[in-house]
C-alpha cells in the first residue's frame, strides 16, 4: 500500500473527503484541520491499495489539490488492519501489477538528471569496468555493471516516448549523451598514465580472453538487452524493484564503454569500435524493450480504466 498526504484549502476539503471516501481502495482516512502552515489549509491523510492510487490521484488533480496545496506518496512496507486488507481486496486488478503513473514519473525523473552524482558514478562503474579489462577479472566487470547509473535515464527515456513527455526525454538523452564521453574520458587518461607507469603489460592485456565477450558483438547482444529492458521496467512499474539488480548485470553497457576507452589507449581500433558498438546495441535494445513494455501497460491500464462504469460523483 500507499500512504498519501493531501495539503490542500480549506474551501476543498469537503470534496476531497469525498473522492477518498468513495473509492474502496482508500482506508485510514485521516482529516487535520488546519494542521497546514504553507500553503495554509487542512492536511488529509489516507493509505491507498497500490492498484487504486491512479485513480485518486487523478480525482484530487482534478480538485486542483496539486496547483493550490500538495500531494505526497509514500511507500508503505508493513500495514497491519483489517481496514487495509479489505481496500485490497476491494481494489481492481492486483497491486503487484499496478503502475503507479506519477511515482514512475517522479522517480525516473529524478534518476536521470544529469548532476555530479550521476557522473562520479557512471565514471567510477568506467574505471572499475577498465580495471576488470586491464586485470582480466570478470568479478570486476560484474562490478562495474552493478555500480553503472544508466538504466535510470534509459528508463525516462522510454516514460518520456510513451507518455510524450519530452521534457523527460531530452534530460534523460542529454544524461547518457553527456555522461558516456565523460566517463570513458577520464578513463583513458587514467589508462594512458597506466601504461606510461607500467602500472599494467601491453601485450599481457592484448592477450586476455576472460573478458572478451564485452566487445564480442552478436545476436545474443541484443537479445540479452531487450530481456534486460523489459525486466527493468517490469521492475519499476511493480513492486518488484530486485528484480533491478539483475538488470544491471545482464547488460554490458558500462564494461563496453570501459573496453572502448582501453583499446583505444592499445590502439587496438578495431576492438573499441566493436565495444562502441556494443555499447549502442545495449541502450538502444534497452529503450526498445522498456518501452514497448511500458506502452502495453499504458494500453491496458487505458482499457481497464474505459471498462470501468463511471462514479455517481
């Protein structure tokens, strides 16, 4: 479930009693009259069945709850009642497959800014995915995938194509646009002082195989990351966010951009074409899935909604 806290005037509080009170997801309604300093007015409080929270969203925007006081969703782990199994049970459809439009919204939003943090991360997960080169470690590249921020802005992107907020999309292009030359920047300075100190062997490295398969471009490649978009947005559109972690070692898209940047230093061009490449073949895969996905969900959440007999309010 969700828990909801509603600032909104005084002059609304009547209908937004109202909207909650209506609905069967909604329980442990809760009204504090004038408890609101900025924006002044009354606080409402509620804990909503994940599958119900779109609707009464929805009603209090239509009140203008969000233009004159505020809406807050917070996740709840553990709701002991009775009250609160009988608004799931009440509620359509089932909470694990409900997406909750404006928390997706505001979470991919949020995660593909481009800001210091995204970039020390995805610098950071680069040089650790060069490290797993230069060592030959696959831990290592396994490692830099977990630590990799990408799929937050490749999420947004496909939210942003399905939603048409391109608002969204533009941030999210610009993130990974900005933030992969970056990265594989920093790392091919720190790999060109590498060779410099003999911190690591030219022809040792040229002879790795254990790691190969981050350049090794195929059918599989593309394959792995359309599975891998899929399941990601599966994962942010449910409640199944662990399923997240799996993602980001499913896909090779920061130890390609790590490969790149080290053959480039070797010279070994041929290689860190075949690693920019795969790079591309990974986000684009990504997008397509995550987005075709999405767009099903959209559909059928559309369709559930011109399904359902319309409220007497």
């Amino acid at each position: 479930m969700l828990h909801m806290r509603a600032v909104c005037p005084v002059d609304l509080t009547d209908q937004v009693l109202a909207a909650l009170k209506e609905h069967p997801g909604v329980t442990h309604v809760v009204l504090l009259r004038g408890a609101a300093v900025d924006p002044a007015g009354d606080v409402v409080e509620a804990d909503l069945a994940r599958e119900a929270t779109d609707e009464v969203v929805d009603a209090l925007c239509a009140l203008g709850v969000d233009r004159l006081g505020g809406l807050t969703l917070e996740q709840i782990d553990t709701a002991l009642s009775d009250a609160a199994d009988r608004a799931e049970e009440a509620a359509p459809g089932e909470g694990a497959d409900a997406v909750v439009w404006e928390e997706l919204i505001s979470r991919t939003g949020e995660e593909s800014r481009l800001n210091a943090t995204f970039l020390a991360f995805l610098t950071i997960a680069c040089l650790l995915a060069a490290v797993g080169v230069v060592t030959n470690s696959p831990v290592t590249i396994v490692g830099a995938m977990v630590v990799g921020p990408e799929f937050g802005p490749l999420a947004a992107i496909a939210v942003g194509l399905v939603l048409r907020r391109w608002d969204l999309v533009r941030r999210a292009a610009l993130a990974l646009a900005a933030g992969f030359p970056l990265a594989m920047l920093v790392t091919f300075g720190a790999a060109v002082v590498g060779s410099y100190t003999g911190l690591f062997d030219r022809d040792t490295l040229i002879d790795a195989h254990q790691v190969d398969f981050v350049f090794q471009v195929g059918p599989f490649s593309l394959i792995v990351a359309l599975l891998a978009g899929a399941a990601g947005m599966l994962s942010m559109t449910s409640a199944k966010s662990a399923a997240l972690v799996g993602v980001f070692i499913s896909v090779t898209t920061v130890p390609a951009a790590g490969y790149a940047a080290i053959a480039a230093v070797l010279g070994q061009w041929a290689v860190c074409g075949l690693s920019v490449l795969q790079l591309a073949v990974n986000l684009i895969g990504i997008v397509m899935a995550a987005t075709a996905v999405l767009a099903l969900r959209n559909r059928r959440s559309r369709t559930r909604d011109l399904g359902r007999p319309l409220s007497r309010g």
